[in-house]
C-alpha cells in the first residue's frame, strides 16, 4: 500500500510538474528546459532545484532581475512551493 500511495504522488508530482513547464515555461525555457530565454537566462536544466527556487522567489519580491523580472513576475506569483519543486522534478525527467 505505501509503495502506491509514493507512486500515485510521483505521478501526481510529475502531472503537475509537466503541465505547468508546458503551459508557462516550455515556450521561452525550450521542450527541455535547455534555452537561455531571451540569451539573458541560464538553461532551467543546467539548474539547481535552490537556484531554482531563489530566482523564482526573488522575481516574487523584487530581489532578482537578470533583465526579465517584468516577464518572470506575474508566473512567479503564480506559482505556489511546491509547484516550482514540481516543474524541477519534471524537468528533471527531460535530461534522459
């Protein structure tokens, strides 16, 4: 029983994760998260799941702007914790 509650959270983990990327991030981020958006950001894929998170977080609260923070701003609002550790796990996945 708890191997499938772990599976059916990974499944709901990756779900998540790929419908979010897809629908907010796949167009300027690439289909694998390999893109430099607009040749100002680093490739999602080459990131850490905290660099991740920091850059998401200071878009939030105007403490990070590589010179995309008015396009970044609005998803980053958007997106809750464990949405952004969702869409990492998913881009994760995208490597292989």
């Amino acid at each position: 029983k708890m191997a499938d509650k772990k599976a059916q959270a990974t499944k709901v983990t990756f779900n998540n994760g790929k419908y979010i990327y897809t629908a907010k991030c796949q167009s300027c981020h690439g289909k694998k998260a390999q893109k430099l958006a607009y040749n100002r950001s680093r490739a999602l894929n080459s990131l850490t799941l905290k660099e991740i998170e920091t850059s998401i977080r200071g878009y939030l609260m105007d403490e990070y702007d590589r010179g995309l923070a008015i396009l970044m701003k609005p998803y980053a609002v958007s997106l809750s914790d464990e949405d952004v550790e969702d869409v990492y796990q998913y881009i994760q996945t995208l490597k292989w």
